[in-house]
C-alpha cells in the first residue's frame, strides 16, 4: 500500500456509526451559524494505519 513521505500525517478515525449519531445530535441540538468538530479521539498516523492492516 503506498505511503505519502515518511506517512507521518496524522488523522482522527470515527467509526461511521458514530460520525452519524453525532450528526444527529448536531442536527437536534446545534445553533445555526454554529461550527461543530466532530473527533473520535482516536488519531493514528498514516504509517501506523498502513502497519495494522
């Protein structure tokens, strides 16, 4: 599996259940003209993603 660089990029992964149930709260519960970040506090580096698969 190809790698970008040193695969040292880093991102946040979220279950697609759970990205969903937080739409949903955002969609009940946010204001408008609100921002909402939405992160499962689960961030891995590419190179560690590519290691486990």
């Amino acid at each position: 599996m190809p790698v970008y660089g040193q695969g040292a990029n880093t991102r946040d992964w979220l279950f697609v259940e759970d990205h969903a149930l937080a739409l949903g709260q955002i969609l009940a519960r946010g204001r408008i003209g609100e921002s909402y970040n939405v992160g499962g506090r689960n961030e891995r580096t590419n190179l560690e993603v590519v290691e486990a698969i």
